[in-house]
C-alpha cells in the first residue's frame, strides 16, 4: 500500500499528460491544463522543505561548533533579511527587499557568472592538447571557431568566419543532433518506466 | 630553455586568470574599438526576416533574461528594437523571467523615445508570467486570459493597440531573447511546434550551438549568438541606408576585450601544445 | 546616506570578494558565499510565494471577485503532503506528491521531447544531398553521416566492432568536433559576461571613489 | 538482432499504412501545407465555407471595404470546441481602415459586435460559441469616430471538439510503438534472458573512484544537477545515486550531496537512505550529508565550489541536468584533485565536461548508467529498446535521403521522402 497509491498516481498524471498533448477534447484538456498548474504550485511549496533544511544544517553546525561554523551565522542572516524585508515590504522595486537583491544578489550572481571567462581560459589550455588525432581536431574546430568569432579571423583570412559558420551548423548540427535524438530516447525509455511504475527507486524503496 | 617550455605545459592556473584579467581590463580602459565585417550568419537571416515583415505587422518581443545576462542580450534588445521600430512593426513586450520584464522595458522606452514610438500606441509591455512552456501554449488560447493587464496594471481594454490581438496567432513572429530556460526552446516547442507562430530570436554564446539544429529545421527563422550576434545586428541596422538615429552600439565596443580575450587563449592554446610536443620529444628519447 | 552609492558598494565589494575565490578560499570568499548562499535562498522562497503561490494558487481559490473555487484545495492537499515529510509520523504521505510530480513531469517531458528533440530532429534530417553546389552536397553528406553514426555511437546492446564499431568510431569523432566548435563558441558569451562585470566595477564603482575621497577631503 | 529488425519493419509498415490511410500519400499532408504557408490556417476539409455574396453598402474611401476579401470562418482545429477562426486577406497598398468591428449573428438571429480590433488585422478566433450552433460572421471596418463605414462578405461556421489531434496521428503512433517495444524487451529481460550491455568508460571508473576515496579518507560528492524532480535527467541521476549510495555504503565513504531543489533533497535522502539499507549500513547513513544550498543557478555554484576546496571530495560526481554552472564546479572539483565522473543530456554542456572532467557520459549514455551499474534486467531491456528506437530513425533517416536525392531527378520518389517526412512532421 506504501508505494501502490504514490504508484497509481504517478501513472494517472502521466497518462493526462500524454493524452493532453494527443486528445484535444474534454475532459483531458482541462484536466491536462489543470494537472500541469497543480504540480507546478506543489513543487514550489516545497520551497519550504529546502528553506527548513537550510536553517536546521546550519544551526546543527553552530551547535556542534563544526568546522567553519563561524559562517554560519551569515548565512542565517541573509536567509532571515531576505525573508523579512519580503514579508515585510513586499517585492516592490525601491523597497529594502528589491534593493538588497539588486545590490547584493544580483552583482554576487553576476560575479560568479563572469569566473566563467576565467575557467574556459583555464581548461581550454589544460585540454586542448593534440595528443591524438581525436583530441586534434577537436582542438582545431575549436580553433577556427575561436577565430571566426571574432573580427581578427577575417581580418587574417575572410573564409574563416564561413568555416566558423560551416562547423557550427554542419558538424555542430549533426553532433547536436545525434545527442538529442539519442536522448530524446533515454528520455521516453525512463519516462515510461516511472509512468508504468517499473521505476521506483526514487520513492525510497526498490519494492 | 627545455625547462622553462616545461613549466609552461603546467602553468599555474592563477597566472591565467591575470592575463585574462588584463586583457579585459586594458582594452576597456583605453576605449578600443574593433571593425565587425558580417558575413551571410545565422544574424543576417533573423536580420533578412525582420526586414522583410511589412510595415504594421506585429512582434511579440519575450524578454527571457536577467541583469547576469544583461552584457550578452540588452545590446540585441536594443538593435532589434530600433529596426523593428524604424520599419513601423508593433511591439508587445512580455518576459518568461521575471526580471526580464523590467529590462524590457527599459529597453523599449529608450529606444522608443528615441524613434518618436509611443506606448499603447506603437508598443506596450504585458510583464512577467511565471509557468514558461506551460504558461506560452495559455498564450495560444488567450493572451488577454493570462495578461489581464500590463506591466504598469494597466488594464487589458485600457491600451488601444492590444485590441487586435486575441492569441499568439494574431503575431506575425515571436522574438525571444534567451539566456536559459525557460526561453528559446519554449518557444518553439510550445509557439512555434504548436501553433505555427515563427519564432526568430537571440540567446547567449553558450546556448547557440544547442539552436542551430533548430535553424536547419526551420523551426527558428534567425539567431543573434551572443556578443557577436549583437554586434552583427548592431552593425546591420546601422549599415541600412534608413538607418537615421541609431545609437552607437554598445556590442561593437564590447567586441575589443573579446578580440584582444580571445588571442590570449588561443595564445595559451598554442603555448600548451608547444609545451607539450617538446616534452614528448624529450621523454620520447628515454622510451 | 547615499542608498544607490551604498548600493554600488555593497556589489563591488561582495564580487570582489567572491573573485578572490580564484586566488585560493579565503574568509572574504567564505563570508560571500555564505551570504550569497542565504540571501538567495531566502529570495527563491520570497518569489515562490509571490509568483507562484499567491497568483496561481491562492488568488485562484479566492479570487478577487469572491468566492471560493473548491477545485483549487487539490494542489494545497498535495502541496501539504509534500511538507508533511516535515513531521515524521506522517513522511510517507510526500510519495503521494512525488507520485504525481514525477508523473506529470515524465508525462510532458515524454511527449515534448519526442516531438521536438526526436522527431523534428529526424525530420530535418531526410535532406538531399544531391542538390545544390558541390560543397553543398559535402556538407549534406557530412550531416547526414554525422547525425547517423553519432546515433550508432549510442548503441547500448552491440559490442562496438566491424562496421558498427567502425561507424561508431566515426560518429564519436564528428561528436568531438562537434564539442570542440561549440566550445570554442562558448568562450565569447562567458568573456562577455567579464567585461560586462568588468565595466560595472571600472566604470560604475570606481568613479565613485573619488567622489567619497573628494567629499572626505573637503571636511 | 534479426528478432529488433522484424518487430522495426513491422513497426514501419504499420506506421506507413495507417499513415497512408489518413493521408493521401502523393500529396503533402496538412502539417507539411501549413508549414508552407507560414502557420496561417487555411480552411480544409468538410468545414469548407460557402462564402456569401458581398453585399456592400458604402464604398467611403476612408477604410476601402473592397480591400478586405476571402473572409473565412472556419472550426478552430484540434482543440476542445467552443471556437470558431475567422481569417481575411486585405490589400496593403490602401488607406488602412481606423479599426475593424467583427460582428457575429448567432443562432438565435441575435446580431452583436464580439470584437474591435486594429485596421491591420487579419485574423481573430471567436472563443465564446457553443458547439454545433452555427454563426454568420462579417467585419466592418469603422472610422475614426467608430461609426461603421463598408462590411465585408458573410461567412458561416460552426465549432466542435475533437478527439484526436490530426497533425499528431503519426506521432501517436511511433510514441505508441517505441513503448510498446521497450515494455516488450522489458518483460524479455525480466524473464531471464541475457543481455548484453557495451563498455562505457565513465561507468566502469566508479568503483575506482569510490575506492579511491575511502582510501584517502575523503568524502565522495554527488552533484544531481540544478532542475526539479519533473525534469526526467534528475530521475535518472537520482537512481544513478542509489547505485552510488550503495558503493559508497560498502566501501564505507561519506556520500555528500547539495542540492539546488527541496524535492530532490527529500528524494535524495530517500534513495541514500535506502541504498545504505540494501548494504546493510543503516548506521552510516547521515541525513545531514544530503541538504538544500538555494534554488539560484550562481548561488548554489558559489555554495558547492565551498564545499569541494574545504571537503575536497576524492570523487566528484556530476549526473543531471546542468546549465552554464557546469565549468564552474568542474574546473574547482578539478582544482582540487578529484576524479571527476559528469554526465548530461544537455548539448551545450557537454564540451566543458568533456575538457574539465576524467570521464564524461554524454547525452543518452546517462540514461544507460542506471542499468550499466546495477546490470538489473529491467532495465537492461529497456536499453535494447531505446536502440531498437535508434534503428528505427537511422533506416528512416537512410531510406528518407536517399528517396530525397534520387527524387531529384525521379518525382516519384522524392514525394516519398515527404511521405517519410510528414511521418515525423507533428503540428
């Protein structure tokens, strides 16, 4: 009984929304287009799941005074600023909730955003070695794009912009083509296994 | 001199990162700016299809990003708009994020001001909608149904130009400028797959290469990739001989960083393999 | 109090301590990130609430014009079992919500992925590579055997030898240049977002230094 | 094998004929027409309308009626009913009328205006009908003080619902019989027989990796991606986890996982929890090892990359969904010396893990892992119809191209390809 209920309505949810997307007559359109906002509302209110574990870790290490507890507090902190100032005043531009987001959230968001340019430096230079013939031409499509992606490219030759464009949508298409297709069948293979309830490892539980 | 080829194979990642620093820095702080010749690129085909649409017609502009986006896709925001607004297309602005909205309209108003478009009339911004995909194929049965207002709570039968509008049908194409999900994808599965609307748009570099599949299939008319999507675009609403009062473009400035950022890399590219062929030929000589 | 000054230096100085970050961990980088940490967190819950809950839950149950839609207590009976994990007596009651997570999820993935990342995909693909100019063709071709030995790549339940071990090969190698052009693509968007970082600290923060200075001075 | 290529050309035959039988095979079908003309509805089929004669009553230049022609008033296609599209032509090279009133007279004789929308429009749906009722239609277009100045030709229509949507039989179909497929070699696994699965180079690391780790002393890392559980790479990764968990469990190593998302945290804990029953570790299991950073992208990097350069995790495993954060928690996990295992079905993620990390499953190989780790039968079957899936779109993509080439120079031919076309075309 522990899993056959959770089971049965995996497999009722997911049969509405196959059928939403192939029947367009009632009642699976309204109950696939009610479904779809239900289980939207039920994942957000799980929000206070995460909020909850987040405050309880972090107090557990001040309690036990684990390694770099002294953080802790912070963390806390910001939670509860957030919080309040929402609560409080709303999500209104120019209230102290928009303005700590703005100038802390948003730049710290921003700024780690931005390591990237640093990390694809880093592991472009560790990577890109022509070790063997693979790995070679991998370094020189990777090259040539590179070039072409910016005006000195066709300032030292102007076919190079149009090999750019060639790689990126002959090889590159077909690539990218290859993955989604394949994945689109991982996708409809796992899909159909928790749909049928023949997965249901994530419900804790083998059997 | 072996040994020093040497330690260039293993560079410190920390001497990386300054150079790459620098060569941000230095370009910006001298005010370089770079030529951007466009070749016949994806830009060019979303440029090609948005000059084609007739005077009058009517564009859903999505604003699917945030400010940590804003450096790649506020400058196509700004390109597109002043073309769409200088060939007399209407604009209704909405966003899939929720800071898009007011990004967009910013965006909008500026360039609007600077053209003599008026709001309400010439466009308007409905805001944000949480739901994405789910949210877009609502779009296809009412527009009014999920913006009863805009994003200022204007209400719906309050702005004149919205009146021709019912679902998603009613837009000649939809623009989405994209840094994530929900964004372009959405679009198409849900817009275009669906309801036949064409949809074109921008996205940041990193998610380009993931579209171009969808650029031979059709099912994306046009694509502004990154900076460099930007700046073509910038550069060809400024090339056009109509091309009166278009602002200088904030992309083609970004271009000088990103040429000068680039060479380093490639620089360091090569230095690693030099580093590495001449270690092999060393060690070659023990085997 | 200047609030948009403080503002720019609250950024500039909470991005310059997450940069040090590339230095080594450090406590400027510590305090950020748990700051950073607890400050989004708390902003996710705010949004959810606002944009989620309040609009397409609550105000739908009750909505403005009064009344009470009855349809709408579902999602709160589901959104409760998912919160019941909290208590553990009653935890068993999450799977209900799961189940249907997962359902609805795996239900609409299936369908919009097979549609668009499958079939559009295959679609595309039956081309002619007989038309157009020679190097038309080439690239035609190159798509074609692209897109299909990649997929032999992917073959799970066939040792890869002989002509499937041969296309494989093929495929995975046009998978490489592939990863390597769109690599190379990638680079220009994450520079992008640096010099956008970049002029805000150069242009935005810095200038307002002096200004600060200048005011200190002249006390 | 030649049992996959029997069921696949019997797959194809039945997809083909019953195909065939809803569309005329020479002729494009609807989805491929509408894709020609840009998505705009055209009337087809028996809703075909009879397009009253015009009875013009004013020719005032101001908004020239003459210039709105063809109005069409068509049932909305698939849809549940209740809505009627009306859609006009006009001549762009006149004066633009002021507005446009759309005035409907319903069943009952009841004449009323449903809409007023801008002088440039060229299409509405009328969303309040009632199925089966039928309504006459025209437009007026109205002049600046909103007083009427021309009408337009009548037409009539009527709503209904359908039950099937018609640009999506094909893919009913092919959906339909992919998972019939896959059950099929489900069940046939299931009953005992073997089945053979490929080496894959990341999988066949993570014993090692595991290994390594409890060695050294150091915690594993599992990073499950930054989507919810509705997102089916997250299902995947999380029974990937429970594979870990019980490696990790054996060999007796903490298991860390931060998550981006409250329900993949429950559901983490769940499956940990119970992979560290199934090896007979109750005790090991630590709940606090599995907790929530923050929903944000950046936020949740930021918290991760703390935790590797302060744990520093032997192991680092990266399986679900992953966005631009991908290379930041690479290149710090490869910083800090870990192996790294990372997989995604994301295309554009996939070069920096295969720079950054040791090993990288790429795209539908994360789907295999689950069943290249636990070898179960269920799931090994369901691989081999995931491939027979594969076969499947390469012989339609072959026999596709190579009809579209030969069709070039031989008609017949070439009206095949876009039979097979129309075969994966879904509106």
């Amino acid at each position: 009984m522990r899993i056959v209920i959770p089971l049965a309505i995996t497999f009722v949810a997911g049969m509405i929304m196959v059928l939403n997307f192939f029947v367009p007559h009632e009642p699976f359109k309204l109950l696939g287009d009610n479904l779809q906002e239900w289980y939207m509302i039920v994942a957000s209110a799980a929000i206070f799941l995460g909020a909850m574990n987040l405050l309880h870790v972090h107090f557990r290490k001040i309690r036990l005074k684990l390694k770099n507890w002294k953080y802790s507090p912070v963390t806390i902190i910001g939670f509860l600023m957030m919080l309040v100032t929402g609560i409080i005043y709303g999500v209104v531009e120019g209230m102290p909730f928009d303005y700590l987001f703005q100038s802390a959230v948003v730049p710290m968001g921003a700024t780690m955003f931005s390591l990237l340019a640093f990390f694809v430096a880093s592991a472009a230079f560790r990577a890109f070695r022509a070790s063997n013939w693979r790995a070679t031409l991998l370094l020189t499509s990777a090259f040539i794009v590179m070039l072409g992606q910016v005006p000195i490219g066709a300032m030292i030759w102007d076919k190079i912009p149009l090999a750019k464009v060639w790689l990126m949508s002959v090889p590159n298409t077909a690539g990218q083509r290859a993955v989604m297709i394949g994945a689109a069948m991982g996708v409809v293979a796992t899909s159909l296994r928790m749909i049928f309830g023949i997965e249901r490892s994530y419900l804790g539980g083998t059997d | 001199m072996a040994g020093m080829i040497e330690k260039m194979g293993n560079l410190d990642r920390r001497i990386i990162f300054i150079l790459i620093a620098l060569s941000v820095i230095i370009p910006l702080a001298l005010g370089l700016i770079f030529p951007n010749p466009v070749g016949a690129e994806p830009s060019r085909a979303l440029f090609d299809y948005v000059e084609a649409l007739p005077a009058g017609s009517s564009v859903l502009l999505s604003f699917d990003y945030d400010p940590s986006t804003m450096p790649e896709l506020q400058p196509m925001a700004m390109a597109m708009l002043q073309h769409l607004f200088r060939n007399d297309v209407k604009v209704v602005g909405m966003a899939l994020w929720p800071m898009g909205a007011s990004l967009g309209q910013d965006a909008m108003s500026s360039v609007g001001d600077s053209l003599g478009k008026v709001q309400y009339e010439d466009w308007c911004m409905l805001g944000y909608k949480t739901g994405g995909g789910v949210m877009i194929v609502r779009l296809g049965s009412g527009i009014q149904a999920v913006f009863p207002t805009d994003k200022d709570n204007v209400p719906w039968s309050e702005i004149p130009m919205l009146a021709a509008y019912s679902t998603l049908q009613d837009f000649d194409m939809v623009l989405s400028l994209s840094a994530g999900d929900p964004g372009i994808p959405a679009w198409i599965m849900m817009a275009g797959d669906r309801f036949g609307v064409p949809i074109g748009g921008g996205c940041t570099a990193v998610s380009a290469p993931q579209f171009y599949p969808y650029l031979g299939t059709g099912q994306l008319v046009g694509l502004l990739g990154g900076l460099k999507g930007a700046a073509d675009y910038e550069t060809l609403v400024r090339e056009h001989p109509d091309a009166v009062g278009a602002e200088g473009g904030r992309a083609v400035a970004g271009m000088a960083p990103q040429s000068v950022a680039h060479l380093v890399i490639m620089l360091l590219i090569v230095m690693g393999n030099v580093a590495y062929f001449a270690e092999k030929k060393r060690k070659g000589g023990v085997k | 109090m200047n609030w948009e000054i403080l503002g720019i230096w609250i950024g500039a100085l909470l991005s310059l301590s997450l940069y040090s970050f590339l230095y080594r961990d450090n406590p400027f980088y510590k305090f950020a990130e748990h700051l950073f940490v607890g400050m989004s967190a708390g902003y996710w819950v705010i949004y959810t609430i606002e944009n989620v809950l309040k609009p397409n839950w609550w105000q739908r149950m009750f909505p403005a014009e009064g009344g009470f839609q009855i349809v709408w207590v579902i999602p709160g009976i589901f959104a409760f079992f998912m919160l019941a994990r909290i208590v553990p007596k009653i935890a068993g009651l999450s799977r209900l919500a799961l189940g249907m997570i997962v359902g609805a999820g795996a239900g609409l993935g299936m369908v919009s992925v097979f549609q668009t990342n499958a079939l559009a995909q295959v679609e595309g693909s039956i081309i002619s590579i007989s038309a157009g100019s020679a190097f038309e063709m080439f690239s035609s071709l190159v798509l074609v055997v692209g897109v299909v030995s990649g997929l032999v790549y992917f073959f799970f339940s066939k040792e890869h030898t002989g002509i499937i071990g041969g296309t494989a090969n093929l495929g995975i190698t046009i998978l490489m240049v592939a990863f390597g052009a769109s690599f190379g693509y990638t680079i220009m968007a994450r520079l992008s977002l640096l010099i956008g970082q970049s002029q805000f600290l150069m242009f935005e923060w810095l200038p307002t230094i002096p200004r600060i200075l200048g005011i200190g001075g002249g006390a | 094998m030649r049992r996959t290529a029997v069921l696949l050309a019997l797959l194809l035959l039945a997809v083909g004929t019953v195909a065939a039988q809803g569309v005329d095979p020479p002729e494009r079908p609807e989805s491929a027409v509408e894709e020609e003309t840009g998505g705009e509805e055209r009337p087809s089929g028996p809703e075909e309308v009879v397009i009253a004669p015009a009875h013009l009553t004013n020719t005032v230049r101001v908004a020239a009626l003459d210039r709105v022609f063809d109005l069409q008033a068509t049932d909305h296609p698939n849809d549940a009913g209740g809505s009627v599209s009306l859609a006009w032509d006009f001549d762009i090279k006149d004066e633009v009328p002021d507005s446009l009133a759309v005035i409907r007279r319903g069943p009952s004789g009841v004449e009323e205006r449903i809409a007023t929308l801008g002088g440039i429009s060229t299409r509405y749906t009328d969303t309040t009908v009632s199925d089966g009722d039928s309504y006459s239609y025209w437009i007026e277009s109205l002049r600046p003080d909103g007083t009427p100045a021309a009408v337009s030709d009548e037409a009539d229509a009527s709503s209904s619902a359908q039950w099937i949507h018609s640009g999506r039989v094909a893919m009913l179909i092919i959906l339909a019989a992919l998972s019939l497929i896959i059950i099929y070699y489900i069940e046939t696994a299931k009953r005992g027989k073997k089945l053979y699965i490929r080496e894959i180079a990341g999988l066949a690391a993570v014993d090692d990796a595991v290994g390594r780790a409890t060695e050294m002393g150091k915690p594993v890392l599992y990073i499950p991606g930054i989507m919810d559980m509705d997102d089916i790479q997250t299902i995947a990764s999380m029974v990937i986890l429970g594979r870990v968990a019980i490696k990790t469990a054996e060999y007796g190593s903490a298991l860390m996982v931060p998550t981006a998302r409250s329900v993949v945290m429950s559901v983490a804990q769940e499956v940990v929890k119970e992979s560290y029953l199934q090896a007979g570790r109750p005790d090991a299991f630590n709940r606090e090892d599995i907790q929530y950073l923050t929903d944000d992208q950046f936020g949740y990097a930021a918290g991760v990359d703390g935790i590797m350069v302060r744990e520093k995790p032997a192991a680092i495993f990266m399986l679900g969904t992953f966005y631009a954060e991908s290379l930041i928690l690479a290149e710090t996990g490869r910083s800090v010396g870990a192996i790294q295992i990372a997989g995604t079905a994301m295309p554009s993620q996939i070069p920096f893990f295969v720079a950054a990390c040791d090993y990288t499953l790429i795209g539908e190989e994360l789907f295999a892992a689950s069943a290249y780790l636990s070898r179960e039968p269920k799931l090994l079957g369901s691989l081999k119809g995931q491939d027979a899936g594969k076969l499947f779109f390469i012989i339609l993509i072959l026999l596709g191209v190579i009809a579209a080439t030969i069709g070039q120079f031989w008609a017949p031919l070439s009206s095949v390809a876009d039979f097979l076309r129309s075969l994966v075309a879904v509106s």
